[in-house]
C-alpha cells in the first residue's frame, strides 16, 4: 500500500476517553471522507500506532495531542513523533491553564498549532484549525511517509551536493552508504553497479544516477516551472528577504513568483542556530524559519521555483523580462532583487580539487553526525562561523576556529562570543589563515600561518567548514542597473538623483534600483545591514515601493 493509494492519516491522542471520543467524532464527522481518523487513548498507543503506519508507508498528515498525560506529555509525544513522520503538522490540546506549555512547545516541537478545550463549536474554533494544517500538509514537497533514498560514498562530492539540495529543501531522505548491505540490494534491485555516484531511488522507484539538482527537483515535488507567462512581481532569490517579499506580496493581492536557484533560505537557511531573531527568546534554526516562511508563501498563493538561474533582465515597456539559463523567459510588472551574497572561496593551493571532499562553504549541517570525535576546523570570525562552531561542538572533539583577526569582537555578536568562551571544545585561533590544504580522495592536512609571529603549522584534519566574506549575486545584472565598486546594487538616496538614462520625472523610490520597476532587498543591497530581521524589513518594504510603482503605471 503507497501514500498515493491511501487517505491520509489524522491520529489523536488524548487520555481522557470522553474528550478523546469527542474529538474523534468531531473529526469524523467533517474529514472522515477524505481521511483516515486514528484514535488513541495513551502516548504510547500513539507511537505504536505511528510505527505501523510507518511500516506500511501510510501518509500522517496531522497530529493532534493532549498536553497533560501520564507518563509522556503532548509536547513530548509531538517531539517523539517527529522522528516518524516530520512533515506531518503538529497540534496541542490544552486547557486554558497550560497556554504557557504550549507557546513554549512552538519552539521544542515547531508547533503549528495549539487548541484551546472545549473547542466547541468545532465549526468555529477546531475545523478552521484543521483546514489550515491539512493545507499546509498538501503543499509540503514529499508529503507520503516514504524517503528518497541516496546512496553515496562518504568523500563524493557529488553525493554530498545531492544530500545537502535534498536538506535545505526539506525534502525527506535517508542516506545509505554505498557500501552497506542494504545499499547493495537496492542497486542489484534497480540494476546498477554503483560505479557512479550518488544513486537516488524515489519514493515511486525511480532510480536517477548522479542526477542534476532541476532533474532531483522535479522528481521529489519541488516546482520548477512558472505556472503563467507574466506576474505582478517576480521576486529572484529565495533567503530572508525574498521570502519576507514573497509573503508579503502574495498577502497583499499580488500575483507572485519567487525564483530560487538552489534552495530557500539563503546563508540564513543553513544556520545551525539564530538566537537574535526577534519572537524566538531560546532560538530557532535557518531550516525551521525558512520552513515556516516558504510555507506561509504558498498559504498566501506565492509561487516557489527551484533549480531556475536567472541570467538576463530588461525592460520592454512597463514589463521587465527575466531571462533563465536554460533560455525561458518570464515578464512582470515589477522584480524585487533579493539574490543576497555566497561565501567567498578560499584562495589556497589543493582548495579547490577538495570542496565537498571534506571542504565545504557554509555550515553543511548534514554533516555534523558525522564529525563524531573529529577535529573540525572553521575559518571565519562572523555571526555565521560561530553559529557553525557551536553546532560542530555538540559532535566533533574539538572545534578549531581560524580568525584573520586579532579577535572575534570587531566581526561577532557578544551573545555569540559568549556562548563560544563557555564551550570547552571550541578553540579560537586568531591572527591565523590557513596556506594550503593536501589529501587524495579527501582532506587529510591543513598548512596554518600565524601572521603575528610568522610561524606556520601543519594539522590533520578530515573537516573544514569555509565562511569568509560574501561577494554579491549581481554579475548577470544589465549594466543600466547601477552597482558599487564591490557589486551591491546602488538604490533610492544611493544613486544621488536620476541616473543616466532614468526616463521618469520622479526620483527612485527608496528601495528601487537605477532601473524603475526593479527593487533591490537584503544583503545585495549597497549599505544594508547584513542581519536576518533587516533583510525580512526590506523585503516587505519593497512591496510597499512596489504597490506604489503599480499605481503609477
């Protein structure tokens, strides 16, 4: 039995038989047609019920959970049930007393939801709950309780790029080692030898061998298509504040395309942890916010591609036409630039043979797991590089920091700098850069340069996690989009008046590009602040500017 053969499962759980029978009936009564309603009287009834489910490949689309019982509460159920079936949307019962409980709960279990007892009467205050989650299920790429499965080699590049596009789309996978048994009879199963890295197997069986990332995109769900030919706003680049744009867009009436070309999130989206983000006091994850912002987008109607590069834009009248790699084209009225900046790579002799080989740029938190016991190094002193060092601590024995620096304090929040003094594992070298990297299938041996003293060392080290600086998304941008001299896109005040060939009476908007029409939001930005609340403020400030341009039109 598949997920595609099958209604979707919703499973209750509450150990009031009374409450747990009403609830059921309630359920019943308005989804029983389309779904499969499970009823359980204890946590651990629950999680056995999960485990067949599992077993026999049925889709869980929604869990709802009473907080207070005996032996596991509802937030440790929901917590335990993550392991099983993470896509499934997660809601707490609780009395009026437990509130508390069950704010705490959105951060402990990424809680959708939580409903108040009684929720009489279900048309008002438990159905319109429940719609929202099954909606939300349905639009979350790989929605059955089966995984794509990757098999690879540990020191493939190629493999490792396949499992991190899969990760930072929050697509379900489990990875096998090439030389497991079960990797084995899966590739005499689909008759392949393994030669050639990394082998994916879908949930319908089809088998792909080294597959690009838009062949693995359309494979497991992700939209990579535009559904129509013009939109009010085309927004390209899908971290913090494409995202923020894209919501508010949408929200807003706005008929909205983002377009992303590896996955959402941006640098912000593989951050390990981000304390700093206002509404989250004990944190939240690049993957949870960027979770919760691409979907709350496509609540609203926002369009989301992935694997699409834009690679040309102008102007044809009041339209402005995005051009892809691939040759297809797409036109709106507006365009919102939220590219952001990539990691700038690491100039040094053997660097570039190793990347993904034991070097990686960003915090490749598919990684950690397997750092256990390893000496990791990160090179870097900003925000980013110490999130990264304090996620590889919990796994590696110890994690080497490489400062350029004389200290952290110049490029790093205080939180961040002392959070990192009062790990024992974590180690800060500054002054140091690193002269050159060695090893044959993978990194072996890193050469080290204290520029203070002089002195330079050899370490070995299979780990090396690379944030340096960030350079701008901008070299496919036409010329009449007016850039500094590092590439960040000049706008409003920036430009200092009308630029060249700005053929309106009015000056640009704040936020509007040398090119009318086009905004640009987030760390692309010249001048901007280069945090993640900044970027979600420009994102949403544009749509402002770009309801504005509308009207003039």
């Amino acid at each position: 039995m598949t997920a595609s053969t099958t209604r979707p499962v919703i499973i209750t759980v509450d150990d009031d038989p009374g409450v747990s029978r009403s609830i059921a009936r309630d359920l019943r009564r308005r989804y029983g047609e389309a779904n499969r309603i499970v009823r359980a009287e204890s946590p651990a009834q629950a999680l056995d019920a999960l485990k067949e489910l599992k077993l026999r490949g049925e889709p869980v689309a929604l869990l709802l959970a009473d907080y207070r019982m005996p032996q596991m509460s509802g937030i440790e159920f929901l917590e335990a049930a993550m392991d099983l079936f993470p896509l499934a949307r997660r809601v707490l019962l609780t009395a009026y007393a437990d509130t508390d409980a069950a704010i705490q709960a959105i951060n402990v279990v990424d809680l959708d939801h939580y409903l108040l007892k009684p929720w009489n009467p279900p048309e008002e205050k438990l159905y319109p709950v429940v719609d929202a989650m099954l909606d939300l299920w349905k639009a979350t790429p790989e929605q059955s309780g089966d995984e794509t499965r990757v098999i690879g080699h540990r020191w493939s590049a190629p493999s490792f790029a396949a499992r991190d596009f899969l990760a930072r789309n929050a697509v379900p996978y489990r990875w096998l080692n090439v030389d497991d048994e079960e990797a084995k009879r899966l590739l005499d199963a689909a008759g392949v030898d393994g030669t050639t890295l990394p082998v994916v197997i879908t949930p319908d069986a089809t088998v792909m061998i080294a597959p690009s990332e838009s062949e693995l995109a359309g494979k497991v769900g992700l939209s990579t298509a535009p559904a129509k030919d013009f939109y009010d706003l085309v927004v390209v680049g899908g971290g913090p504040a494409g995202l923020g744009a894209a919501v508010y867009g949408a929200s807003e009436g706005l008929r909205t395309v983002l377009v992303e070309q590896l996955a959402t999130g941006g640098q912000a989206g593989q951050s390990s942890r981000i304390e700093n983000y206002l509404g989250f006091p004990d944190g939240v994850s690049g993957a949870q916010l960027t979770d919760r912002a691409r979907r709350q987008a496509v609540r609203f109607g926002a369009e989301l591609l992935t694997t699409r590069q834009v690679v040309g834009l102008e102007t044809l009248g009041n339209a402005r036409r995005l051009r892809f790699a691939d040759g297809s084209e797409i036109s709106a009225h507006s365009v919102i630039l939220a590219t952001g900046v990539s990691y700038r790579t690491l100039e040094a002799p053997g660097v570039g043979d190793l990347s993904g080989s034991g070097i990686y740029y960003g915090s490749a938190t598919t990684e950690g797991p397997t750092c256990a016991g390893a000496e990791v190094y990160i090179i870097g002193g900003a925000n980013s590089a110490g999130q990264a060092a304090v996620y590889f601590s919990r796994y590696a024995k110890r994690v080497h920091m490489l400062v350029r620096g004389p200290s952290l304090t110049a490029t790093m929040s205080s939180y961040l700098i002392d959070q990192i003094d009062s790990i024992d594992n974590i180690e800060v070298h500054t002054c140091t850069q690193v002269i050159s990297c060695e090893g044959s299938e993978h990194l072996e041996r890193v050469t080290l340069r204290n520029s203070a003293t002089g002195e330079s060392r050899e370490v070995d080290t299979e780990w090396m996690f690379v944030f340096i600086g960030a350079a701008p998304r901008t070299d496919w941008l036409p010329g009449d989009v007016l850039r500094d001299e590092r590439g960040f896109v000049l706008t409003g005040p920036d430009l200092h008046g009308k630029p060249t060939g700005w053929a309106l009476e009015r000056e640009p908007y704040h936020l509007e590009t040398s090119m009318p029409g086009v905004f640009a939001a987030g760390d692309v930005r010249a001048e901007s602040v280069k945090r993640v609340a900044s970027a979600v403020g420009d994102g949403a400030m544009a749509v402002t500017l770009v309801h504005r341009y509308l009207e003039m039109l």
